[in-house]
C-alpha cells in the first residue's frame, strides 16, 4: 500500500513541482515507509517553497532523528517549536518535546 501511495504522490509532484501540497503527500508516505532520506529531502522542498509551515518542519525535524542527523533534528524542531509560538498553536509541543527527548545529550 505504501509504494501505491508513494507512486501516486510521485506522479502527482511530478506533473506539478511546484505544488507543496503534493510534495508534502509525498513526504508523509515517504516517512510511513520509513523512506527517511526522501521523506526529508521532499518537507526540505516544501520548506523552501514556504519557510513558515510548521508541520514540514516538525516532520523533517523527526527524519533528520530517524537518521540520527541529531544537530539538524534539534535545529528543526527549535524552529517548529518557534513557529507553534508565533502561529499561537499549543498542540505541537507534545511532539516537539517527545523528539527532543530523543537526541543524545549534548547536541548542539
């Protein structure tokens, strides 16, 4: 099932690249998969075409553990933790915090 949804999603960026909606489709069936390099280079994307969306950034910030690229993890999700302020969201913080959790001590 996963590699149906990847396929489709793939089909669906490629007719449209620069669409962040299908690139981010594309990243959560990546992550389900546990794809975890495409699954972050593809919310990297997303990010560059909307620095300000939150939910990318938490969701790349949990590959980036996945592939224990614990710097970048923790700056990621500093900076999701950062956007869930200004935005005046308090649901991500449970997420945020338990992938923080995560990192080895001393990560800088």
């Amino acid at each position: 099932m996963s590699q149906q949804k990847i396929d489709r999603f793939t089909a669906l960026h490629e007719s449209a690249p620069d669409n962040p909606l299908h690139i981010f489709a594309l990243a959560q069936a990546c992550m389900e998969d546990e794809r975890w390099e495409q699954a972050a280079a593809s919310y990297e994307r997303c990010l560059a075409l909307d620095p300000q969306w939150m939910m990318a950034t938490i969701r790349r910030g949990r590959c980036l553990i996945a592939l224990e690229r614990w710097a970048e993890a923790k700056t990621c999700l500093q900076r999701g933790a950062d956007l869930a302020h200004q935005l005046g969201h308090d649901e991500p913080f449970d997420e945020i915090r338990e992938l923080l959790d995560q990192l080895p001590d001393g990560v800088e």
